[in-house]
C-alpha cells in the first residue's frame, strides 16, 4: 500500500493501465546504460597528463 499511495500523491503520476506498464518495460528492456562512466581515452592517459590538458586548454581559452 506505501507505494500506492505515494504514486497517488504525487501530483505528476499518471494512470497505469497494465497496457502502458508493458510498454514501458519493453521500452526500457531496450535500453543500454554504459557499463562504466569512464570513456576508453581516460584509461589511456595519466592523470597528471590530463590535467596538463585541462590547463592548456583553459590557458588558450583566456587568451
């Protein structure tokens, strides 16, 4: 019932009809979330290489 009546409460719910739930589970069974928040580059370089990177680029900026 806690989750019920949370949903009702909440002034942007919307109504369910077990129609809408199926296709938001099989909208959301497709899609595919990055195994890590870390792009491929970052593992590929120092982190004090990047951070001369970050300052240079933030040098060129204010000039």
């Amino acid at each position: 019932a806690g989750e019920g009546a949370a949903a009702q409460s909440s002034r942007s719910s919307i109504p369910m009809d077990a129609e809408h739930v199926e296709l938001v589970k099989r909208t959301m069974a497709g899609v595919k979330l990055p195994t890590l928040g870390i792009p491929a580059w970052a593992s590929q370089i120092s982190e004090d290489q990047w951070k001369d990177v970050v300052q240079r680029t933030l040098q060129a900026r204010q000039s």
